[in-house]
C-alpha cells in the first residue's frame, strides 16, 4: 500500500505533520477560489510545483471539485458544460501525472453528520449520524434520475479517461441511506456499486475508493467485499466507525468495530497496493475545529498508527 494523505490548498499545519510522518504522495482538494481555472493547465501546474517543492507528489484529485461535480450529478442546467470542464481536466491531469481522482454520486446532500461532537475515547470529538435528527433540506431528486445522470456522465467522460489513463475511483453514498427527506442515494449498497462499476459503462478506467467504514456501516461483509473488488479498488480511505447505517459514529483509528490490522492484511493478501490515506479524525485536547473530522493532531495520531501498521504487515 503507498501511504498517502489528504492536503488542502493553500499549505496548513497538515502538510507539515504529513510528511514529518513520512508520507510523500498527496490527496490533494484543488483550490476552489474564483481564480482558479480547472481548465487551465498553467493554474494547475502552479498547485502542483508547490506540492513537489515540498516533497509530496499528487497522485490523487479528491473530490472531483464541487463546481462541476454538483451540477453533473443533479443533471440541471450546467451539467454539460461541467461534463466538459471535466474532460478537459483529464490531459491535465496526465501531464502532470496524477493518475485517479476520487469522485462520489450524492446529489444535493453529500458527507454528512447530525453531530460533530460525540465523545469519544478521553473525550476527544467525533462527529455521528443519526436518522433522527436528520431535517429535511428541501432538495428533491429520485433514484431513477440519479441512475440516469451516472449514465450520462460515464458515457461522456469515460472515453476520455481512458486516452489520457485517468482512473475514476467511486465513493459510496456517506451515510448509505437509500434517502435523506426527498433526496434518494444509490450508492448504498455493493449490489449497487457492483452495478455502477461492472454493468453500465465496464472501463478498466473506472472503480472505487474502499471506504471501508462506510461499506461496514452498510452491514456489508469487507472480508467478501475487499476480494471481490479488489480489481476495481484504485483508492482507499482507512476509517473505523461503531453502529450501524440509521445509527453510527466515528471512531479513534484503533477503537472502532473493523480490526484495523486484519483489514490492512487482506487488502495485501489480494494484491491491493494503492494510495492509502486515513479519513475522519477526531478533535483532540488542545485543537479546534474548523471541518470536522479533518483536524491536525487527530490525524498526526491516524497517520502514526496505519504507518506502524503498514510496516508491521510488510515486515511479516
């Protein structure tokens, strides 16, 4: 596995814990400032050098930038000029090598808590979902047009991403109801994401990001799921959770429902060697919080523990 991280841009605190870590490939969020021009190869080629003159190489775009995301997966009436924003986002990405970007199918509501402030372990902050608590945002768009704008943009892009040898790696629906007030999800399950990886457009192009803590919230079984995917998992996001999918929060690396190390084992077992990066942190003593779930020092301990992890299971 390529031990890897999520970086915002511009530079924070992060960068410096990550590669005083010893991480050197990057996740990297693209600026989402008006200056920025996704199409523009000389704005990416900017980001890119800094990430380079500070050790950390991009091999990952995460998320596909919300700009064009939005609109695409809604299907309203900017999907077609975001679709093309995309393509032309592909030769830019292999000029400078980077090679996947993480892209999910939550219309109108993507990740989302009722609460960033469960206690946990010490009583360090994490944040939770709980179907109760959930208040309707007004937004509505069914299963059947969701089904059918994944259509629509595999279709368009996924011909592009093939030329230019751009992975597409497809998160699942966080949380994985099949709705949210009047906004249907797809993404809920494996039968489905079986279906949008291997039926509706097959491309060695196209796969998944193994969120595993999503996929286990689910109730799906990761010792069946991991092995069967394995071909298609391009990404993955290294979490753990305790509850279920009406029902759950997050968790210390080390102190959730899936067996950390067991996890990391069978991912090497199926030949899984992919960037890795660990997802979800909590708010430690002495820290606040500005996103939750992505603080400094909660991911300075996340980071340390799949390292050691990481290099226990090489040694063995």
């Amino acid at each position: 596995m390529i031990l890897n991280d999520y970086f915002r841009s511009p530079r924070d605190l992060t960068w410096d814990f990550a590669k005083q870590c010893g991480v050197k490939t990057g996740t990297i969020r693209l600026p989402e400032t008006v200056d920025f021009d996704l199409t523009n190869y000389s704005h990416w080629e900017t980001v890119h050098k800094n990430f380079m003159d500070f050790g950390i190489k991009p091999v990952v775009v995460e998320p596909m930038p919300n700009e064009v995301h939005d609109h695409i997966k809604a299907g309203d009436e900017f999907r077609d000029e975001s679709i093309e924003k995309v393509i032309k986002m592909l030769p830019i990405m292999d000029k400078l090598d980077i090679r996947c970007i993480c892209f999910n199918w939550m219309a109108h509501i993507g990740w989302f808590r009722t609460d960033s402030s469960i206690k946990e372990r010490g009583e360090a902050l994490v944040t939770g979902f709980d179907i109760n608590e959930f208040k309707p945002t007004g937004a509505k768009i069914t299963a059947e047009e969701l089904w059918a704008n994944y259509e629509y943009f595999l279709k368009a892009v996924i011909p592009y991403a093939e030329k230019y040898g751009i992975k597409l790696a497809l998160h699942p629906d966080d949380p994985p109801v099949p709705r949210l007030g009047d906004v249907e999800r797809i993404m809920i399950n494996y039968a489905n994401i079986k279906k949008a990886v291997y039926d509706i457009y097959p491309s060695d192009m196209l796969g998944v990001t193994m969120c595993q803590a999503t996929y286990h919230i689910m109730g799906e079984d990761l010792y069946k799921v991991i092995p069967e995917l394995a071909e298609k998992i391009f990404f993955v996001h290294f979490r753990n959770t305790t509850g279920h999918k009406l029902n759950y929060r997050e968790t210390f690396h080390d102190n959730g429902e899936i067996d950390m190390a067991k996890i990391l084992r069978l991912y090497k077992e199926c030949g899984v060697d992919v960037p890795i990066r660990v997802d979800h942190v909590p708010l430690m003593a002495g820290e606040k919080q500005e996103v939750a779930g992505y603080t400094a020092i909660g991911r300075l301990f996340a980071i340390g523990y799949l390292r050691g992890l990481l290099q226990a299971i090489e040694e063995n």
